[in-house]
C-alpha cells in the first residue's frame, strides 16, 4: 500500500513537470501572425531583401545575426561565443520557432542589444521575419 501511494506520487510529480515543461513553450502564436503584428506596428509590411541585409551586417559591431544564427539560418547555428547550438531560425526548418510571443520578445530584446546596442524596431522585426518566412526548404 505505501509502495503503490509512493508510486502514485511519483507519477503525480513527474506529470506536473511535464506539464510545466510544456508550459515553459507557450506556442500561443504563428510565424505569419508575428510578421502581421511588426508590419502593423511599422505601418509597412515587412520586406524580404531588407530582411536579408539587416540579418547578415555587422552593424558597427562585432555581431550580426548570421554571426550566432547561420546565413541562410535553416540549419542549426552556433552560439559565437559559447558554442551552444541554436536551432534553425527560418520557421520552415523549426516548427517552433516564432510561435512564443514572451520568447520572441525576449531573444529578440536580447540580441539586437547585442548586435545593434539597442532594440530593433518594428520596421526591422517585420524585414527580418519576412526573410525568415521566405526560406523554403
Ligand atoms: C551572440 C549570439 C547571437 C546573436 C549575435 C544573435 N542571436 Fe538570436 N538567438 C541566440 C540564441 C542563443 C537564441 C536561443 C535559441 C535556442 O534556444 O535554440 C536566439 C534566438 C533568437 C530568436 C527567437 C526565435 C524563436 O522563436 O525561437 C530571435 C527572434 C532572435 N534570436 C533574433 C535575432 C536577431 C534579429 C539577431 C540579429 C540582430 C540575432 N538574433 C543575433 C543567439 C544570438
């Protein structure tokens, strides 16, 4: 009988890690439905070959985006410092990306501070995501 509560619990545990696991990924948007939001916030719709050039220039640093995430990013990057390996940015190659709008935000906040010393604008997020979307396998 304490063996099976103790089994119990230990099920109870590892289904309420799993779900917070699960959590930890909101998935509560698309691809398509980011770009709409940035191109909105622009007043523009986002713009492929702009995309392109934004995501490769070092912009006066020593960074670009490529540098961590690959050009074109379709496979997997690599961390430019770390080494850590990144998944594949162009959402057709990696089902998660841009579908966790704190994520998105977040790395997004975090590297162009990196790269740019500031935030990317909207009209920035819109061309990138709009390259991002064109790359087919
Ligand atoms: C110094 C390395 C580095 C550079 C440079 C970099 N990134 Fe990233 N980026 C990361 C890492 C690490 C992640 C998290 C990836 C993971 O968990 O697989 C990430 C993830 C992201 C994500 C989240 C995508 C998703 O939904 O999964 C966005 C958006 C992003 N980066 C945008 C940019 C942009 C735009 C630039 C250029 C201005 C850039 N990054 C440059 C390291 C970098």
């Amino acid at each position: 009988m304490l063996t099976f509560l103790r089994r119990s619990l230990q099920v109870l545990a590892l289904t309420t890690l799993g779900s917070v696991g699960v959590h930890a990924w909101a998935a509560e948007t698309t691809p398509a439905q980011q770009l709409s939001l940035w191109s909105a916030n622009a007043g523009q719709p986002g713009r492929v070959e702009q995309g392109l050039v934004f995501f490769n220039a070092k912009q006066g640093g020593n960074w670009s985006c490529a540098s961590c995430h690959g050009t074109p990013p379709t496979q997997q990057g690599k961390h430019a410092s770390t080494g850590k390996v990144i998944k594949p940015m162009a959402p057709a190659f990696n089902p998660q990306a841009f579908t966790d709008s704190d994520r998105v935000d977040k790395w997004f906040r975090r590297n162009c501070k990196d790269v740019l010393s500031r935030e990317c604008s909207a009209i920035e997020k819109a061309d990138v995501l709009a390259y991002l979307l064109s790359l087919k396998p």
